[in-house]
C-alpha cells in the first residue's frame, strides 16, 4: 500500500521529515489532488562508458480511485492558470524528491522537471527548493533540474532562478533540446551541464544517415560548449546504436528500462552495453568494409590515370580511363601546399547533372584544399592510395568520396584527386 499524505501546502516546505536509514524499504508515498492519487515512477539514465544508471528522472503518475490511470498529459492540463501550474508542478517535485531519498540510490542523480515558464509568470519564493531538499536529506548535488528553455519569454528572470539553483549547488539540464525553436545561442547564454536530446532526433537519426551525422555533429558541438548530453526516446537496439556512434555520454529509454515506482539500483546493465559497444565497433569496422569495396572496383583505373598524369603531366587526357566508371564525377589536381593548380575535370556523364544554383562553387582554379584530409593524409603516405569518408562536397552540395595519392613530376610534388558520387543507403 501506498502511504498518503495530505495535499501539499506551498507557501512552506511540505512537512515531511527526512527518513531515517532503516526506512528505505518503506512503501512510497503517495497524494490527492483534484480526486486523484498521485505518486512518483523513476526513469533511469545509463552512462554508456560506465555500463549502469548514473541518474533517474522522476516522472508523475495519476489514477482514479477505481484504479484507473489518469494519463499525465491530462493531469498537466487541469491547472486553471499560472499559480494552480506552479502548485502542481511543487507537488510534483515535493512527490518525487521524498520518494527518491526512501530509496537505495548511491550517489546517483535525481532528475526533475521544472516548469520554468510558471516559475518565471509567478515569480515565487526562490527558498522552495533549498527547503525542500533540507526536509528529504538529499544533497543539492544529486539534483539535477531539467529545464525546456524555448517556454520561457522573459530570458533574464529564467537566468536569474539558473543561478539560484546553481548556488545550491544542483546541476542544470536543458530538455527536448533540438524539437520546436530550440537555439544553440542559449545554450550558450545558460551553459547547462546537461543537455537532453529530443527523442524525436534520435528516432529520425535511426531511419535517415544524413539525420544521424546531423546528430553526431549535434552531440559534438554540445560537448564544444561544455555539456554531457542524454539521448532520450531510445526504444531499440539500433538507436541504441545510434546513439553511442553520436558519442553521447548517456542514454534512456524503454529499450533499457521503463519508469517504475521501486527503484533497482542493483541491477546489472554491464553486459548489455558491452553487447552494444561490441556491436558498434561492428558497425564501424562493416562500415569502413563497405567503403573499401565501393572503391576496390575503380582502384585499377585511378592507378592508371596517376601514372598516365605522371608521365604526360595532362591532367584532361589522364582522367579519361577513370569516366568509364558511372560513380566518377570529376578529376583536379592539388599542389603540395594544396591550391587546386588544374581546373574540375568533369565526367561527360555528370556533365548534365551540374546544377546551376552552385555555379559561384563549380569552377575549383587557385581553390586551396590544404584542409581536407585528403590531401594532408596522401602527402602524409606518399604514393599510398587515400580513400576519404563521405562528406559534403562544396563543389556542388553532394555527398561524395574522394580518392588521393601523391605524384611525383619533375622533381615536384602533387596529389592528383578523384571524387566518386555516394548515395546514402
């Protein structure tokens, strides 16, 4: 059964005392509102390195008093304005905080959900929090304050109650980051340790390559501006995937664990993220296999035209064994400093497909390519063929692949280049 407690006051603390150590295993608690029992289920959050649960975010359940589920969205609606809002969500967080600190959780955080947008209308005492954490015994820095920044209008106020929490010394995430008007200039601004992923992001990067490395370059300009990031919504082994090849620093979602009342911190996750791990270095050496072959085929040809530029210094003539290949689209030549010293060479048949729109990028002469790792890697390897990833090619704005080696003429040092077409699978 569920201990109940009368409905919470918010002008003060709720009056719960902080348990004494041999109460862990009591039942959770529970209170009314509006005819409904509410109480606290917990999400875990996976460090990915670490294998296990590093946090759990507390999410509100409601029934009936037939035991039926009243579903949460429902519940969020019921508040008539601004301050009913504000009381909901402190039930909400009093709830979560006093049934977490009843439960065996090590030093793990617990995650809650602010709504900030009523917190900055109604400008309440800024002293809940403090009280509230003094009242469950939980230390300011288990608490992790999840905040979705695009709600807020008055930017200054949310900063303002930021740095209160801060000053407790709780940690401050932003959630749903990529969904709706989220901007990357206020993360920035808020510089939050945490940074939750939408999980809408992660279910389009699962079915769409271009929307995985949008994710992965996502993740990394997170991590540039100081955040962990969270990727929520994993529900399958292959977002799963997904997610650790973006390098994300944790995960959650049903495909690991659902929320539950009763916390297990003692449930072992170590060996499926070793499966998953294991299974992205598979992905990643399959990867690179596939690459291989999709080059094997024109590397007779590409050798052909390098000794055939070597010995006729004709950058045109030299690249006419390689079109006979429908993947090749065109043909240039860097020098050792990496400035294009030819101009593009393009196959007859991708003649016709050059898009007009990117005619300012199309003509290459005096460009200079020092940058890109095909020409640092094959003046790295002389004479070793290069085979880059795939990336966007600014030349026309399509994925491509860039084949590279050095060639020695005259006592000069170039690195002839050849960039295939690549259709995302």
């Amino acid at each position: 059964m569920l201990n109940t407690v009368q409905p919470l006051h918010y002008d003060r603390p709720a009056p719960v005392r902080p348990p004494a150590p041999e109460r862990l295993t009591d039942p959770i608690i529970a209170t009314r509102y509006r005819g409904l029992s509410l109480t606290s289920h917990f999400q875990p959050i996976f460090s990915i390195a670490h294998g296990r649960a590093v946090g759990y975010e507390g999410l509100i359940r409601a029934q009936h008093a037939d035991g039926t589920a009243e579903p949460p969205a429902a519940l969020l609606a019921m508040p008539r304005n601004g301050h009913e809002c504000l009381e909901l969500d402190r039930t909400c967080r009093t709830l979560h905080v006093h049934n977490f600190a009843r439960q065996a959780t090590g030093q793990a955080w617990l995650f809650l959900n602010l709504n900030s947008q009523y917190l900055v209308s109604e400008q309440p005492d800024i002293g809940f929090t403090r009280n509230l954490l003094q009242a469950s015994g939980i230390p300011a820095h288990r608490l992790v304050i999840e905040i979705i920044e695009s709600e807020v209008s008055d930017h200054a106020q949310l900063k303002r109650f930021i740095s209160h929490f801060r000053q407790l010394g709780c940690l401050i995430a932003i959630d749903d980051f990529g969904a709706g008007h989220s901007n990357f200039d206020r993360i920035w601004d808020l510089e939050p340790d945490i940074v939750k992923i939408d999980r809408r992001l992660i279910q389009d990067a699962g079915n769409s390559r271009r929307v995985e490395r949008i994710l992965t370059g996502m993740v990394s300009l997170l991590h540039e501006a100081g955040s962990l990031v969270v990727v929520e919504g994993v529900e399958s082994e292959h977002e799963a995937l997904v997610a650790i090849a973006a390098n994300a620093d944790m995960v959650q979602g049903f495909y690991f664990a659902k929320p539950q009342a009763h916390i297990n911190a003692s449930q072992n996750f170590a060996t499926t993220f070793d499966s998953l791990l294991r299974g992205q270095q598979w992905k990643s050496v399959k990867r690179n296999a596939d690459l291989q072959h999709y080059v094997r085929e024109i590397e007779g040809l590409f050798r052909q035209a390098v000794a055939n530029f070597a010995s006729s210094q004709q950058v045109e003539q030299s690249s006419g064994v390689l079109f006979s290949d429908p993947r090749t689209v065109r043909c240039y030549l860097l020098n050792e400093a990496g400035y294009q010293v030819s101009r593009n060479v393009y196959a007859p048949h991708y003649q016709q497909q050059l898009n007009a729109r990117f005619a300012p990028l199309l003509c290459g002469d005096n460009a200079n390519w020092s940058h890109r790792h095909y020409h640092y890697r094959a003046l790295k390897q002389p004479g070793v063929i290069q085979i880059s990833r795939p990336y966007l090619s600014v030349a026309d704005s399509r994925m491509c692949i860039t084949v590279s080696q050095t060639v020695k003429v005259g006592g000069t040092l170039y690195v002839f280049c050849c960039d295939l077409d690549w259709q995302e699978q």
